[in-house]
C-alpha cells in the first residue's frame, strides 16, 4: 500500500510539474496595442499588426484612450505593447513604470523629433507666389509673440491673440500652459486647447489655405509638417532645472521608444524580439503620414504601401522565415 501510495504521489507531481511548465510557456493569442490618439501611433501600430499577424501568428487588437490611460492599461497587462511612448513628454510616469518593472523598454522607434509652437513660414517671410506680405518680420522666438497679439487675433476675444494648444488629455497641454506663464504671454494671449489632434490640424489647414496667420503646437514626424512649411519658434536651449521649475526652455529631447508589459517576454518571446529589432525615424515616419494626406488613406493602407517601400528595413526587424510569410501577405493587400 505504502509503495503504492508514494507511486501514486510521484505521479501527480509529474502532472503538476508538467501543467505548471506548461502554464508558463502559454502563448498568447491576441496581441493589444497602444492608441493614444495620433496618426503616427497608428502607422507603428498597423505595421507592427501586419507583421504580428502575418508573421508571427497572432491574433491583434487595439485599445484607444489617453496618453495616461493606455499607460495605465500597458502597466497592468490589459495593454501588452506600445508603439511610440513619448518618454520626456511623460517622464515622471514612465520613469516610474519602468522603475517598478511594470513595462520594459524594447527600443527606440525614432530620436529625431521636434515638437513646440509653430507658425506658417509665410508669417514671418511672407510669401510672394501667394501675395502674401510678412505679418510678423521680427517674430522668432516664442516671447516675441508678446509683439505680435493683433496678428494672431483671437475670433471669440478681439484684442487678444490665441495661442492653439494640445488637447487636454495631452500632457504636453499642461506644459504648453505653463509656457504661456512663463513667457509672459496670458494678458496678450488666451491659450486654447481644442479636442483632438484633427481639430488642431483642421484649425491649421483653414489658415495655411486662406494665407492667415496662425500659432499653436505641433510635432514632427507628421504629414503637417512635411506637407506645409511651417517654422519651430526658438526657446532657450533646453536645461533640466529650468524645465522642472517653469518649462521655460525648449522642449526636452525625446526618445520616442516602443515598449512592453512585464510579463510579456515570457508570454510571447517571439513578439518582443521582433519590438526588440524595431527602429524607424522621423523621415521615414512622415513618409506614411505624407502618404495618408496625399491618398486619403487609411494608417492600414498606408502600413502596407510603406512596407512595399521599405522591404530592406523591415525584413531586418524578424528572421527570415518570418519576413517570407509578410512578404507573401503584403504581395495580396
């Protein structure tokens, strides 16, 4: 009976011993991405789909919210992968994720980024094709704004200019804001944060096309800024104690990288080798962007067309085996 008894209890560890490795070696099913709102986020995240489907076998799925909330969502797991964590832009929470070991950084998607107040390059140079005298010759730097109230008249309060900020669910919008305090700008100009990136650039395209002068943020790679010619206001150079104190410099220089929730290396090795291996840049970025305008297309098409463009780049990103089976896919789509 005793003999009987302890071959009875090798066995059943033997099958918890094989459920538990089993357990731990699962493979997920579905991948979930990061959508936080703007056309660039979108483009990473239907060409890394494309190559999560087609290549590697998963099944995908995106969840939209704010920069804070899909934060929120990548740290908890319900998010498993971000394409394009701006890191200064939320330095505190990152710093903080990355600290705890709730996300791990796979790479860096793009360096090579700018992002402040922008004006049509007409305002200040003006444009002869177009008619278009200077509106503001001296305008340089975003204290020089102080000059200028009347050329950027805000409509709902004239008198005043209006300074076009990010959405409030941005962080840069709270930034943006403090900026106005900094420079001394709130009794010359009102600060506006409207509710989207596409009212931004709808509030943009209407002045660019009538020739009107016109100041708010933006951020590069986008199709705006590779479409029309805008010019970056100056700001002191960036300095870490005077950014903290008052954001009174120029924005921080910005690793935009793709991250992973903790547990993901183990749930799915093959897709955080692949994050691993992904880099792009700014040109290549508004390359796809350029591409949406000009086609109205979707981020989706435009994936597909980039990575007709780019084979040479991608196919680096996986092995061999893994870029045949995209490849065969993208040459149907």
């Amino acid at each position: 009976m005793r003999k009987s008894l302890i071959i009875m209890l090798s066995a059943l560890l033997v099958v918890l011993a094989a459920c538990s490795s089993g357990e731990g070696e699962k493979k997920l099913e579905k991948i979930v991405l990061a959508d936080a709102g703007w056309d660039s986020i979108r483009f990473h995240n239907s060409v890394a789909q494309i190559i999560l489907e087609k290549g590697l076998g998963y099944e995908t799925d995106v969840t939209t919210g704010s920069t804070a909330a899909t934060i929120q969502g990548l740290r908890q797991g319900d998010i498993n992968a971000y394409m394009e964590v701006w890191t200064d832009n939320i330095l505190e929470l990152y710093t903080e994720s990355i600290d705890s070991g709730d996300i791990i950084k796979t790479s860096i998607n793009f360096d090579d980024n700018a992002q402040g107040l922008y004006v049509p390059t007409y305002v200040i140079e003006g444009d002869s094709e177009r008619g278009i005298e200077p509106m503001a010759p001296d305008l340089k730097t975003v204290a020089d704004l102080a000059k200028y109230p009347e050329v950027f008249e805000d409509p709902e309060d004239p008198g005043k200019g209006r300074v076009i900020g990010g959405p409030s669910g941005w962080a840069v919008s709270e930034y943006l804001a403090t900026k106005m305090k900094t420079y001394e700008l709130e009794d010359t100009f009102n600060y506006f944060m409207p509710g989207s990136d596409a009212a931004i650039v709808t509030s943009l395209a209407a002045a660019y096309e009538s020739g009107e002068a016109w100041v708010g943020y933006y951020w590069s790679p986008t199709w705006v800024t590779a479409q029309y010619d805008m010019t970056l206001l100056e700001e002191p150079e960036f300095d870490r104690a005077v950014w903290d104190e008052n954001k009174g410099t120029e924005f921080p220089p910005n690793d935009v990288v793709t991250a992973v929730h903790k547990d993901l290396p183990d749930q799915a090795p093959d897709v955080v080798e692949f994050l691993k291996n992904y880099e792009t840049s700014s040109a290549l970025t508004e390359e796809a962007l350029g591409y949406m305008k000009d086609n109205d297309a979707s981020a989706d098409e435009a994936a597909v067309w980039w990575m007709k463009q780019h084979e040479d780049l991608w196919t680096t990103w996986v092995s061999e085996d893994v870029a045949e089976k995209v490849k065969d896919a993208l040459a149907n789509m």
